[in-house]
C-alpha cells in the first residue's frame, strides 16, 4: 500500500499490508514502489495528468484497476450531475444505470470529466488490463467527506426533529468501502478490461439513511417530510435528488462478469461509519476531522434556519 502518509493505518490493516510511504508527485518513487506489482489499484486518480501517469506505470506492472465515478454518466440529452444546478438541469437517467449508459467527455473542467479523462485513456490505450470501476456515495471508516455525517451531527447535538425534501424518498446510491473492497478483489483475480458499477445491494431512500444512523446511534427524533423541495438549506442533505430522478447502478455486470458478492448492506455496514464518526470527532472540531464535509456540506447544519422553519409550521 502507497499512501502519503498523512494518515495511520487502520488498526485491522497494518498486519496485512506493507505501507510505502510517496507523494504522487513523486514519479521516481511512485514507479520504484509499483515496479514489479501484480496488480496496481489507484483509488484517487482524478485528472488528465492522473491517466498519463497511469499509463506510464502500467509498463511496470500485471494489470491496473482504477476507480472512477458514477457521476460520469449523462442522459441522452448530454445533461450530468456535474452541470446540474436545480431539479430541471438533473439527467434522467435509466433505473438502473448500466455501464453502457452515455458518459461525459474527457476534460479537466470537472471532477467527472477528469474521471472520464481517465476512463478513456485506460480503456484505450493501456498496453495491460485495466478495470475501471464507477462507486456512487461511498462510506466508511475513514471518509474525510462522510456524508452520514448530516445525521450523526444531528444525533450528537439532540436535534429531536429531522426534516427530509421531496419526502424522504429521494434515492441516490450508496457504496460501501467493504463492498468497492471486495469488487476490487473480484477484478484482481481476474484481470481484464472493462466496465463496472459499484453499488449496494440495496440502494436506501434518503429516509431509510436517516433512519439507518438513528438506529446505529440509538437516537430518536421526528421526521419532518417536505412535500417538495428543500427551502432553502432546510430539508437538503447530501443524497438529495429529485424523487423523480432516482440515481442506481446495475451491478449485474459486476456479478456475471467477475463473480462478485456484496460484503455489506447499508443498514450493516453504515454502523461501523457512525461509530467512527463518534469516536473521531469526540475531542476535535468536527471541521478538521471532515474537512471535505465541511467545504461540501457545511452550510446544511442551519439550526436555526430548521427552526424558524419548523415554528411555521407548527403555526
């Protein structure tokens, strides 16, 4: 395992690997540390750049696998989520998106077209096999964005009533890292190149993850259900679409192709995310653990706004 260093192992992790200490940045020593690798996974490949190196490492290695993102797919219209500025602008996409689905072209204009940067320079051009695998929202231990973190802050600060847009029924899909860990297992053992969705067995709506992390936290509150969208701040989270425009993977492909079996469902698998996110934030500012959440999602934890809101309503 390569990493920068900036973080310690996971406990469960450092009997079963060797750490390698290097900065992407760092070709000398990023091609010494894969020299000779049966397989090279990179799991933050994000720009051009990224997919020359990509390549350029490849030489040295039995096979690559890469992990992008389910946000390069597009509508027949061209429309993604990258664009999307409000419900009108969202693609409308099948339920369940295949890997066949039309994706956005290679650039570096935005996190989903370096993705597909990336996608396209493995898929065309690598002289070794190259998996490329599209996760949705990923969770676990660790997670520096931890969007479960919406609803585990509020747990911790006893907010007793949780307010929800479009009903609670908004679905995008979750992906958990027990779940990419054993897809990335799967192609391993099985080079080739290809396409594949990672998602979970079981793609929760946004009222199944509120309830999910309550019962992980042992907490309680009343759901407020807006009947359309958020006002504002108040009802957003970080899975919110449209009901009208459900966001799944098929993972059939993955099941067929390389015999893949989830690990996890959400319900299981968010308990260990939510002890992590308790534990980790006991003593710090939530900011420094999360800062990704706090750049992304930071504005979502308006109190008050959720309480003038509610007041209103009451009234």
């Amino acid at each position: 395992m390569a990493s920068r260093g900036e973080r310690a192992l996971l406990d469960e992790l450092a009997g079963l690997t060797r750490h390698v200490t290097v900065d992407r940045a760092d070709a000398a020593g990023l091609e010494q540390a894969a020299d000779g690798a049966d397989v090279l996974v990179d799991v933050i490949p994000f720009s051009p750049a990224d997919a020359e190196q990509l390549l350029r490492l490849a030489k040295r290695v039995g096979a690559v696998i890469a992990i992008s993102s389910a946000s390069v797919y597009t509508d027949d219209k061209g429309r993604s989520l990258d664009e999307a500025t409000g419900p009108d602008d969202l693609p409308r996409l099948p339920v369940p998106i295949p890997e066949s689905q039309p994706t956005l072209p290679a650039g570096d204009a935005t996190y989903s077209t370096g993705k597909a940067a990336i996608e396209r320079a493995l898929l065309e051009r690598s002289r070794v096999p190259a998996t490329v695998i599209r996760p949705c929202a990923i969770y676990g231990r660790g997670d520096r964005q931890a969007r479960e973190w919406h609803f585990v802050k509020r747990a911790l600060d006893g907010r007793g009533v949780v307010v929800l847009a479009y009903g609670g029924r908004s679905r995008f899909h979750t992906t958990a890292a027990e779940n990419l860990g054993e897809l990335i297992r799967c192609c391993a053992e099985q080079p080739g190149t290809r396409v594949l969705n990672c998602g979970d067995p079981d793609p929760p709506t946004l009222l199944e993850i509120s309830r999910a992390i309550a019962a992980a936290l042992d907490h309680e509150w009343t759901e407020a259900l807006l009947p359309g969208d958020a006002e504002g701040v108040v009802g957003r989270t970080p899975w919110s679409v449209p009901d009208t425009h459900p966001f799944v993977v098929d993972m059939s492909a993955a099941e067929r192709e390389v015999g893949y079996r989830h690990i996890t469902t959400y319900a299981d698998g968010v308990r260990a995310s939510c002890e992590w996110l308790v534990e980790a934030t006991r003593a710090t500012d939530w900011r420094e653990v999360l800062p990704s959440h706090a750049r992304y999602y930071g504005e979502l934890f308006d109190y008050a706004a959720e309480d003038e809101y509610l007041a209103r309503a009451r009234g």
